[in-house]
C-alpha cells in the first residue's frame, strides 16, 4: 500500500510511522516528493482494516492500494524518473548514454583499443564481459577476474565507467569490485538469487529483458532489485524469441513506450544482440533511440572478424562512429541531447 503524509508531518510522527508499517510486517520505501512524502509500504495485500488502521495515524494523509504486482518499479511509488547514478556518469535524467565495447575482453590490447575509440567516438560508458554465459561449455567462457582487472585498467585510462556481466550470486561480489554497473543478462533474468545478491550489492543493475519474457515478469524481476533496497535499475530490451529467423532475435521497440508508462525506471536497448549482425543494428539503435529509449548498449570490437564471441554482431570502429553520428543527428528529433562524458 501507499501511504501519503502531510506535509507538515512531524519528525516524531514519522519516525512512529515508519515502525508501525515495520512492525505490521510491512517494509517501507520512502519517497520525498515536493509537498509531500510517499511511504510504500511493501508486504501482503492490506485489509480494510489496516489501511483504516494507518488512516488513523497521525501524520498520514491518504492510504492506498497499489494496483500493480511490481509496486517499486511504478509510478505509483515513486512519481519521479529514476536518474541512476554512478560516480562517473547519470542514466534516467533525460539525456541519451550510449554504452559500447566488446561482447567478451579479449586482451589489454583489444579492450584499450575499444575503449579508446568508444570515448574518442563519444560514447559515455565501456562494456566488455569478463563472465561470460555461454549456450556452449566448449565456447569462450571469459578471462574471469582477469578480465575485470583489464575493464578496471581501461577506466583508469579513459575515465569511461564499466558495465560487465556477472553470471552467479557468488560473483557479485568480486564483480561489483571492479565493474560500475552489474549486467544481469537475458539468460539470468529470472535468476531470482543472482537478483537479490545484486540487489543488495549497492551498485547500479542493468538488467536485460529475458529473451522469452513478458514485460509484466520483467518488472518483476526488476521489482526483486529493488526490493532489496537498491534503486538503481537499468532495464534494457535486447531482443525476444518470435517465429522469424532473419534476425537473431526480434527486438521489442514497443517495450521502450509500454515501460516508459508502467515505470519510473531507465529503459534502454540493445540493438546488437537482437540482430545478431552487425549490419542491422544501427537501423535498430535508431529505432530504439526514436521510441524513447534513454539510452544504448551496443557492442564493438577493434576486429570483430576475430572475436572470441559474437563475431558477426560487433560493429567496426567505422561503423560504431557512424552509429554516432546517426544517432547525435535524431537526438534533437526526441528532445534529447548526448550525456556529458566523464
Ligand atoms: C552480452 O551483453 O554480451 C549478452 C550476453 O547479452 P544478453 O544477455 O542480452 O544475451
Ligand atoms: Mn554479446
């Protein structure tokens, strides 16, 4: 439920506020707005009686049910975009990031060499994945913490943040050492446990759509981050299984504007993996880009015909400062400018 106080509440009152949700077996989420503050107190659906009950408390100025299953992630809870901060960069604040890089790090060379062109380029964050989830045991799994220790290396030089995957709940920890942001991906989207370890590492999640997901289970999953107490949630469409095969996946553009309405959350795009090759995905950037995306992620190898992992989708350098290009010349279309870099 939503409980919504006075604005003149005092400092008693809501403090005796917040130990009455807690102690009915409720945990609140406490959001300041202008006038007034929003309490969601999260838990089993309440009785009349209790919203009655908290009604009567002083302080409180409205009591009400929340409608939807993923009650942290609505507007209903938090009325305001979420703007994801990390030390060295903001997604959610209404301009446009664009996170860029290799599938996997390969060596110094190849994640230095991208690093330095996606920030000479503009891009504003590096991905590379250090763990990576592989549908084969027998394909390249990653250089592990080697791996992160290159990202580390690549931000010290070019000040880009770093999002990398993390692929199990044991790895949260290391992972959240070096890396700015987690990535969940598509195929631990529903890894409840992995959810809840990141959720409670204190960094920035960015969470991929799981390929067979429906929006609604999506904000669900996004919903177990937040409700460890981290509200720095990043959901990126990337793509879901349909019957066509021309594209590697079939990217959702519509789940940008249907989230954008059921969520204060950033919502980005991963034009790379639902093409799955590198010649569809700045149509499909731009695609996300025009819908309202508040930014992409997209991957680019300094030689991609030699990569480790998704050869056939990681864009040229020629290619990824092309995209842009593009991409700065629609921004003005959608009020949207680039994100300053770091
Ligand atoms: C990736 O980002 O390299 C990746 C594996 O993505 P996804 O989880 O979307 O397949
Ligand atoms: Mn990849």
């Amino acid at each position: 439920m939503l409980i919504v106080t006075k604005p003149g509440i005092s400092k008693e009152a809501f403090r005796a506020l917040l130990e009455e949700i807690k102690r009915q077996g409720y945990t609140p989420h406490v959001s300041e707005g202008e006038s007034h503050t929003l309490i969601g107190a999260v838990g089993a659906p309440p009785t009349p009686e209790l919203m009655e009950h908290f009604r009567a408390l002083p302080g409180v100025d409205q009591v009400i049910r929340i409608s939807k299953p993923h009650k942290l992630a609505s507007w209903e809870v938090h009325p305001e975009p979420t703007v994801v901060d990390f030390s060295t960069g903001r997604t959610g604040d209404g301009r446009f990031m664009v996170a860029a890089g290799p599938c996997g790090v390969e060596s110094r060379e190849q994640i230095l060499t991208a690093a330095r062109y996606v920030k000479e380029h503009g891009g504003q964050m590096l991905r590379g994945g250090a763990f990576k989830p592989r549908t084969s045991p027998y394909a390249f799994q990653g250089l592990g913490v080697e791996g992160l220790k290159l990202l580390a290396e690549a931000r010290a030089e070019t000040g880009l943040p770093v999002v990398t995957e993390v692929t199990s709940p044991d790895l949260v920890e290391v992972v959240a050492e070096y890396a700015d942001v987690l990535q969940i991906g598509a195929r631990n989207a529903q890894n409840f446990a992995l959810l809840k370890a990141a959720g409670g590492s204190g960094k920035p999640v960015l969470l991929k759509r799981g390929m067979s997901m429906t929006l609604d289970e999506f904000l669900m999953a996004a919903e177990y981050v937040l409700s460890e107490g981290n509200p720095n949630v990043i959901l990126v469409e990337r793509g879901i299984r349909t019957f066509e095969k021309s594209t590697r996946f079939t990217l959702d553009v519509s789940a940008v504007p249907v989230l954008k309405s059921q969520t204060h959350l950033p919502v980005w795009i991963d034009p790379s993996h639902a093409a799955g090759r590198r010649d569809y995905v700045t149509p499909l950037a731009l695609a996300g880009t025009a819908a309202g995306a508040d930014g992409i992620i997209v991957e680019t190898h300094p030689n991609p015909e030699q990569a480790k992992s998704d050869a056939a989708q990681q864009l040229h350098e020629e290619e990824f400062a092309a995209l842009m290009e593009a991409v700065r010349r629609l921004l003005p279309a959608v009020d949207k400018a680039l994100a300053a870099q770091a």
